[in-house]
C-alpha cells in the first residue's frame, strides 16, 4: 500500500512539474502549447543517451552523472524551444497551437525513426538510477523526496519569476498585448523567454521521468494522451495559478489512477477498452470543466481570468 | 518518370481524401471562427459507422455510405449543441481545448466499441488497372475519386444555389452583419455542421476504403487537413478542396527525397510557411 | 408613435455611452439625430437594434417592448438597419446581398427583388458581381437594397453617407426621401452631414456626450442659431 502511494506520488510529482511548466506559458503568458509532449520526449530521451553507459543500439556511452543529464534535459528541451519559437511566436494563438502539435508530431517521429539515435520503437533501457546502490530497498522513497525537492524548487522559481517585473510584463502582455506593445515592451521577447523556459521545466519533468522508470519509448509517452493529461490537470486545477496547476494535478491523477486500480479488476482481454474508457472519462470531466467553470478550482488570476471569459 | 507519374496520382486520391475532410473544417473555422481539432475523429466515426453499417449489418455499400453520412452528421449537431454553443462566446482557444477533448472522447468510444485492431470493408484483394505511361491505380481509387468529384459538385450547388449555403457563405464573411440581416444564424451553424459531417465521413469511407480501419485514422490525417485549410485560406472551401489536393501530392513526391514515415512533416512544413508567408491562404480572406 | 425611446441608459462593459436617452418616432417620418463625434448617435441606433447592451431604460416598438429582442427577430417584426460600414456581404454577388436581406421571407417572391432594382437601377446590370469589386457608392445602394428588401417599417440608417463622393452623397439622401415618400417607412438616421440631414427630416434630435440637447422640427433646428454654432459643421 505504502509503495503504491510513493509510486503514486512519484509520477504525480512529475506531472505537476509538467504541469507548472505548461502553466507559464498558457496561464501566464497565454501560449497555447500541445507540444508538451514532444519537451517531455526531449528531455528524457537526452538524459537517457547522456547518462547511460555504451550501448550498440542507440547513441550513447558518455556515462554522465545525473545532475548533468538533467541540465542537458533542460538545455535541449530550451534550445528546441527557442527554435521553434522563432517562427511560430508571431503567430495568433489558434496557430500556434496548431504549429506546435505539428512539432510534438515531428518530434515524435524522429524519435520513432531515427534508430541511431534512439533506437526507436524499442526505445532505451537500463536508464540509469541515481544513487540506486545508496538507497537499495528504499530507493523509491529516495526518488519521492528528489521529485519533491525538485518540484519544490522549480515551483518556487516560477514563484519568483510570476512576481517579479518580468513576470508583470508577462501578465500584462497576456490580458493586452497591444497596450503592453504601445509600452514599449517587446513582447516577443517576452514570449520566447516564456515558452523557453516553460519548455525546460518540461525537459526536467521528462528527464526525471526517465530515471525514475528506467526505459522510456515512443509508446510511452503517449503523445496525445500525455499532452492530454497535463492539459486537463491545469485546467481542472486553475490556469494563472501555479498552487492550482498542482492542485489540479493531484486531482487529475488521482483520477486516473483510481480508475486504473479499478479496470485491473477487469479481465485482461479488455485492458485496452478500459483504458479507453478512462480516457473517455477524463474527456467528459474536462468538457464538464470548461462548460461549468473553464476557470478551474482555485479560479484564477482576475487578470488571466478576463481574457478567457470574453 | 513513372514514378513521378505514380507518384502524383498516388498523391490526388490521398489529395482527394485531404480536400473532402477540409472543405467542413475550412466552413466551419470561417464561421465558428474556431479550429475544429475533432474534425479528424470526425472522419473515423464517419468510416466506422459505414462499417457497421455494411460489415456488421450487411447492407450494401452505398447504403451504408448514405447512413454513416448522416448519422456522423447527427453527432456533429448533438456535439455542437451540448458543447459548442454553450462556448461560442468563449475564446477561440477554450474551444479548441473543448474539441481536442471531443476528439479524445470519439476515439476511444471508437476503440471501445471496435476495439484497436484493424478493419476492413472487405477482405479481397484489388488488382491494379494500368492507366497508361506505367501508371496503375486500383479500381477503388477510381471509385474515390468519383465520389470526390461528384461530392465537390455537390458543395459548390449547396453553395451557391441554396439560400443555407449562401447563407454559410454570408456568415463566414460578416457574422454581425448576417445577425443584422435577419439570418437565423443558429439555423445555418448547425447546417455548416452538417455539411462539414457529411463531407468528413465521406472522407473517412474513402480512406478506409482504400486503406483499412484504425481508431487513429482520421486523428493521422488532422495535420494535413489543417495544413489543406490553411494552405487554401480559411473559410475558403474552394481553397480547402486545392490545398487538399496540393498537401496529398506534396506528401507523395516527398518521398522522393526523405523517407516516407517523415510524410506528415511535409504537410506541417507547407502550413508553416504558409502561415509565416500568407496567411490567408491562396483564396482566402483575413479571418 | 412606432418607436419609443424612453430614459436609455447602455454602453460597453462598464462604460457608459447613452445616459438616458428618449426619442421618438412617428409613422411617416425622417427623424435625423446629429451631433458631434462620441455624442453617442451610433450608439442609439445600435441599442434600438439590440447590438448594444441595454442597461436601463425602454424601448418601444408599437407600444410592445423590444428590450431583450435579437436583431433577427427585429428583422422579422419590421425593422431595419444599415451599419455604418462592412454593410454588404463582399463575396457575395449583389443578388446575393438581396437574398439574404430576404432571409426571412419562406417564398422566394420576384417582386422584392423588382421592387429594389426598380429603386436602385444601376443594381440591376452588376447584379451578378460580387459585391466587394463594386464602389463605395454602389455598395451603399446594395446596403440599403438588402434593408429594403422585406419592405420594413422603420430604417435605420448609421451615417449612410459616410465615405461617400458628394456626387453619391446627395444622391443616397435624395434616395432615403424618395424611399419614404414611395414606401411610407419612418426612418431613423444618424448623419454627419447634420444640415443636409436635418433639411430633409421632420424632426431632428441633437445629441451630446451621450444626452439628448436639443428637439425640434428639422426646418427649426437648422435656424437655431446654437444649434448652428455649437454642432452643425458640415
């Protein structure tokens, strides 16, 4: 029981790092990004090729601590960010979205094909697990208090960053970009340091993720399903609100989970028609959100929370 | 040469496919004024109810056809009513967030009802017909493309004989100046839904036709069809029915030059430069 | 009296644009409402039309309130209005435009469409092109055709000489007379051209900073000496 709940708050942990991440970009900036899943994909799979020991299958061999991989997780995942930035940022919000779930797409496809990289469909094992001969039987409580420390820290940067002038601008240029423009503040600039740094955030939670598994693959992260996920937890919780992105996180989890404890008792011929149904029922709680209270649980910035109701 | 030639036939009827699945998604993100992301799922409801239809009831396939058109059109209203309408004052990103989770909801209802393995409408093997300087097509290629052509027909009468379509065509130029005119312009959403069901299903037939069926089918398709829309100018249906053939012989003669699994990237590299470049497509008007 | 306007109070979010407005108008008649920039004269127009939130006050139609009715629904109990631009449907030919101002109407009757090219006839030969390739003036004639097109009760026209060549401008203004005198409809329009306006009305309302200043006959608003000085520029 106890084990199942230090897993639970495990990967729970790990979404609300992707979740914080997402939340900067749509709920602080208004950057409506479903490429999450793709920064997810970057982030673990660079960890993994960095930190690994030789292997014939896929790039590797470098054998780099784990504090390493996950600066490079962040690196990358910010570097690619900043690329796809260049082009897309200009753009209004409904193509944006629509560029980004083009670039999960061709990030995900490169991931499946590019063997030498990543080994593709049969994705990389043996990922290695920090301090795992430290800890032994209780490496999973270990592994809890890293996510947390983690998930504590990143929050208090956001924290930091939403209060702090460049946060201002951020808000402003999300509730008026044209008054933020007319100011004199290049929001451009502002929303690529937005989605870059979101974007890292989700290169950590991926890379975190990776370690903590062990073998990571196309499969999955379920692009869509894992983008999904994130998407419904910010919204359920309260975008604008990093508290409620984690709140929502929590809840959306817990859903999941608890609905996947509950189909186990299913015969295993149809594991994959009660997943779908799970999916289903995660589907209708998110329409019933946004039809009942598309603010979230914790509501929202008043600021945020104007531009979204009009 | 002859691959080039196979090539771009190869590339028409998947263009087909691409333009019939557009021209709703183009109608209804000019006067809805949002991008549909379940249009693609869409496509799939539309082939699986056809396979109920002729596979697990046994009637034939063009009765089948009829039926799956207008039963995915029914879900399309119910869809707009109990979700859409209550949002059409929203942002458009809130409703593209409520259609991504309507697409989520139609695919998994698709794999829990079928199940994830492939169907097929029928279970014989076509042999190709030689066209002429090398290139073959299947029979049921000749069939989508028929279908498509009399279907594009169709859209252009509705459009511009009818009072709903012009009605549509009004909407998707001024909607204020449609609701001061007296258009009832509830009436003409759900008939814009009903016309881009239609149309969307049709698609997904045809694409299980020529290939099989899959829960993910039409979600596989939902770049290209954006990058078609785009590419034709929002809100254009006659540009939708150009870009889709456009992309479709794109992401052929692609392959040409990179390898097949990186097709959908062609349709996103198009749609990216097309909005950076023009972003009211080649026909369109700013949206 | 078709219309009444009593004490109207509205505007945008929480700004107020009209702080209690009353008008009228009578069957039969040119009523014009000038009055300088942001006094609120489009504003009226567009509340009458449920275009405008309308936060307190009434309006009449006949006696029955329309408050909380919908353009569409005004259409269909006869009234209509032309917007001051963006007034034709671009891709639309001017057939088309007809048509839609007929949207309501369940038979197709010949007989509209002639009423209108017989009023407007350089329609009839461009009927087939689309509206967006026509001048701003042959726009306006396919504005007012398509408001004209269910032969309503009362016009609302906003500025229907805005952006126009004196040329046109005189003759949209003569076409509004000769529409109310052929037709009988009551019209209600804003002008900026408030002399010309107020020389064909029966009575004219000028407004200011969202309040009703002066009332009058046209003929007496046009001699009011303040009136002159302060509002009538053009």
């Amino acid at each position: 029981m106890i084990s199942y709940l230090i897993f639970f708050l495990i990967i729970c942990g790990i979404y609300g790092i992707m979740t914080l991440g997402l939340n900067l970009q749509w709920g602080y900036t208004g950057l409506f990004n479903i490429g999450v899943a793709g920064f997810w994909a970057v982030g673990a799979y660079t960890s993994a090729i960095l930190t690994k020991p030789p292997a014939p299958e896929h790039l590797g061999g470098f054998n780099l601590p784990f504090i390493v991989g996950l600066l490079a997780a962040a690196v990358v995942s910010g570097v690619i960010a900043f690329l796809i930035g260049i082009p897309t940022l200009r753009l209004r919000e409904d193509y944006l979205a629509i560029a980004t779930i083009g670039i999960a797409e061709i990030i995900r496809l490169i991931v499946k094909n590019e063997e030498w990289l990543t080994n593709g469909v049969r994705g990389i094992s043996g990922i290695p697990k920090p301090f795992k001969s430290l800890f032994g039987n209780s490496y999973n409580l270990f592994y809890l208090i890293l996510v947390m420390i983690a998930l504590g820290i990143i929050y208090f940067i956001i924290q930091r960053g939403i209060k702090s002038p460049w946060g201002r601008v951020l808000r402003a240029i999300r509730e008026d970009e044209e008054v933020a423009r007319a100011a004199g503040k290049d929001v451009f600039r502002y929303r690529l340091e937005s989605l870059v740094l979101g974007s890292m955030i989700m290169g950590v939670g991926g890379a975190i993720y990776a370690h903590f598994t062990s073998f990571i693959s196309p499969e999955a992260f379920k692009p869509m399903q894992g983008t999904f996920l994130v998407w419904v937890m910010l919204i359920i919780g309260g975008s604008g609100n990093s508290l409620g992105a984690l709140l929502g996180t929590l809840i959306t989890w817990s859903i999941w989970s608890g609905t996947e404890i509950l189909t186990s008792f299913l015969p295993s011929t149809i594991t994959t028609q009660a997943a779908a149904f799970r999916v289903i029922l995660i589907g209708v709680l998110l329409e019933v959100v946004l039809l009942t209270r598309p603010e979230g649980i914790l509501g929202e910035d008043p600021h945020v929370s104007s531009v979204l109701k009009e | 040469m002859v691959l080039l030639l196979q090539l771009i036939s190869n590339g028409i009827i998947l263009g087909c496919i691409i333009a019939l699945g557009s021209i709703g998604l183009s109608l209804l993100y000019g006067i809805l004024k949002f991008g549909n992301f379940a249009h693609g799922d869409m496509m799939t409801l539309g082939a699986y109810f056809a396979f109920l239809f002729k596979v697990q009831l046994g009637m034939p396939m063009w009765a089948a056809f009829v039926l799956a058109m207008l039963l995915t059109a029914f879900v399309a209203v119910i869809v707009d009513q109990v979700i859409y309408k209550s949002l059409r004052k929203s942002d458009s990103i809130i409703l593209l967030i409520a259609s991504v989770g309507i697409a989520l909801i139609l695919r998994n209802f698709i794999q829990l009802i079928w199940g994830p393995q492939n169907h097929f409408y029928d279970k014989g093997i076509q042999m190709p017909i030689q066209l002429g300087l090398g290139v073959r097509v299947k029979p049921n290629q000749i069939l989508i493309l028929v279908v498509t052509v009399a279907l594009v027909i169709f859209v252009h009468l509705f459009l511009t004989k009818t009072k709903m379509g012009k009605a549509m065509r009004a909407m998707s130029d001024n909607m204020d100046l449609a609701k001061v005119t007296g258009i009832n312009t509830e009436q003409v959403i759900k008939w814009t839904w009903v016309l881009g069901a239609v149309l969307t299903a049709a698609a997904g037939i045809l694409l299980g036709i020529d290939t099989h069926l899959l829960p993910s089918m039409g979600w596989n398709l939902l770049l290209p069809l954006f990058a078609a829309t785009i590419l034709g100018g929002i809100g254009s249906p006659y540009g939708a029915m150009l870009g889709g053939l456009v992309i479709g012989v794109s992401q052929e003669l692609s392959t040409l030059v990179i390898p097949p699994t990186y097709k959908p990237g062609v349709a996103f590299l198009i749609m990216l430069l097309m909005l950076l470049i023009k972003p009211t497509g080649l026909m369109g008007r700013s949206v | 009296m078709i219309l009444q306007v009593n004490d109207v109070v509205s505007g945008y979010g929480d700004m107020d644009i009209l702080h209690g407005i009353s008008i009228e108008v009578n069957q039969g008649e040119i009523v014009s409402i000038v009055g300088p920039n942001g006094s609120g004269k489009s504003t009226t127009l567009k509340t009458i039309f449920g275009l405008v939130n309308l936060k307190q006050g009434e309006i009449l139609y006949y006696g029955d309130s329309i408050n909380q009715n919908t353009p569409d629904q005004l259409v269909g109990l006869g009234l209509s209005f032309v917007p001051q631009s963006d007034n034709v449907f671009p891709s639309l030919t001017v057939h088309e435009n007809l048509e839609m101002g007929a949207f309501i109407s369940k038979t197709n009757k010949k007989y509209r469409f002639d009423l209108i090219y017989d009023l407007f006839p350089p329609l009839k030969e461009k009927r087939k092109t689309q509206a967006g390739n026509l001048s701003g003036g042959q726009r306006q004639m396919v504005a007012f055709g398509r408001a004209l097109i269910m032969e309503p009760e009362l016009l609302l026209l906003d500025e229907p000489t805005a952006g126009l060549s004196p040329l046109y401008i005189d003759m949209i203004l003569d076409k509004v007379a000769e529409i109310n005198k052929e037709t009988g409809v009551s019209v209600l329009m804003v002008e900026q051209n408030a002399k010309k306006a107020l020389k064909m009305s029966d009575r004219g309302y000028v407004l200011a900073a969202g309040q009703k200043k002066y009332e009058d006959t046209g003929q007496a608003l046009l001699n009011n000496e303040e009136v002159a000085q302060l509002f009538l520029g053009g």
